[in-house]
C-alpha cells in the first residue's frame, strides 16, 4: 500500500488516489476512490467522465466526500484516452465495454458488497447508459442526468444538419486539455485563443434565400452533405 496516495477527508472519510483497473485490452484506467467511516463492505457509486478526476462534476453535484459520509464507495475514473487513464480517446466508442469491466473490478475489491451505482450527467451520462446496454451483473441502478438517448438526434444533429455550436464548443474543450496531456504548449495556446473567441466564431450567418426547384436541391445535398454514413 503506497500511503502516499492517500489523503485524509475529514470525519472518517479516506480519499485513495490514481487507483488502477487494467481493462482485457492491457489498457490501465485510473481512478480516485473515496471510502465511507463505516468498515465495509458497502455499495459503490461509480463516475466515468473525460474531464478530470478532481472536478467530479462538483458544479452540479455534491462532492464526493459527501455520499462517502452517506455510507457509500466512491470511484471517479478517467475514461480511456483521458486525465491518467491509458489509450486512446474515442468519444463514446469504448465507453460500453470499458464501463462494464470496471463495474466487474469494482465488485472484486474488498470494500464493495457487490452492488454498483452510477452517476453523472451529460457525456457522464452517457457512460452510464453505454455501459447498461451491457448488462454487467452488479449495476443495480443509474442516474443519468442532461445526456441523450440517441448520439446522432439528440446530440449532434437536428432535422440532419450538425449542431455546429455546440460540437464545437465540446471539442476545444476537450483539444485543450488533450494537448496539456501531450505537452503540445503552442497547440494549447492556439486552443486557448480559439475557446476566448468562441462566441465570434459561433456568430451566425446570412444565407441568400432559395426558391422552387433550386432551394430544395439546396436542402437535399445540405442533408447529405452533413449526414453521417
């Protein structure tokens, strides 16, 4: 036990951090366990998020430390590709399977009773849904929140065309902290400008209008133009 890693939260809740979980892959993600007073084992409630471990989504959510001093296990992981976690990120794509071997780790360890919670919203959300799609046998309940159900309608497209806003948005966010990762300082500071102008670039714009024949030509190549094959 490297005691290094653990920290003190105040009225008996322990926080371990960086704790490891190899997928079937070899890849390793990483994730920060908070443990409850009480001597387990108790039930665990599970966070898989690509925007760091320490955040925990605590702009929305209580602190972890709060549902440790509730009785429960708390795992905030890094999902592949992001934070400390190993591999490469896709997003979305691997989140089924990833989410279902750490619910199956999860139940082996000493402090867990078996039973497996999820929480978190948005792209947290959607782990948890991707990852009950799975089945995984101790995933008893999930409680997404402000996510989708369906990646292509009610994330980035509408009526066919790209939600161009908001993936953009999504993706400097993510870029940002990928070239920190990766050490890339001028592809961070570019990142950086391009966040502070964003609204600039999200400016809208005037189309000519189309009639007829030749404005539903327009919105059919439109439609193919932005439709994923």
């Amino acid at each position: 036990m490297n005691r290094s890693n653990w920290v003190d939260c105040g009225g008996g809740v322990r926080l371990e951090r960086s704790v490891r979980c190899r997928m079937s892959d070899g890849v390793e993600l990483v994730s920060d366990h908070y443990y409850p007073p009480q001597p387990g084992p108790n039930p665990t409630l599970l966070m898989r998020q690509p925007y760091g471990r320490d955040i925990a989504s605590t702009v929305v959510y209580a602190h972890p430390v709060w549902f440790a001093r509730h009785g429960y296990n708390v795992a905030i992981q890094d999902v592949r590709g992001r934070g400390d976690s190993g591999g490469e990120f896709y997003p979305f794509r691997n989140e089924g399977r990833d989410g279902a071997e750490t619910i199956s780790w999860l139940r082996t360890r000493g402090e867990s009773n078996g039973r497996i919670g999820m929480y978190g919203f948005s792209y947290q959300g959607m782990t948890q849904l991707l990852a009950a799609a799975q089945e995984p046998e101790g995933l008893v309940c999930i409680a997404p929140g402000m996510t989708a159900h369906d990646l292509y309608h009610g994330w980035f497209y509408h009526q066919g065309a790209l939600r161009l806003a908001s993936s953009l948005g999504w993706g400097i966010q993510l870029l940002k902290e990928h070239t920190r990762r990766l050490k890339l300082r001028e592809a961070s500071d570019r990142l950086e400008a391009a966040w502070a102008n964003l609204a600039a670039q999200n400016r809208r714009t005037s189309l000519p209008r189309a009639s007829g024949d030749s404005g539903r030509r327009r919105a059919v190549l439109c439609t193919r133009l932005v439709r994923p094959r």
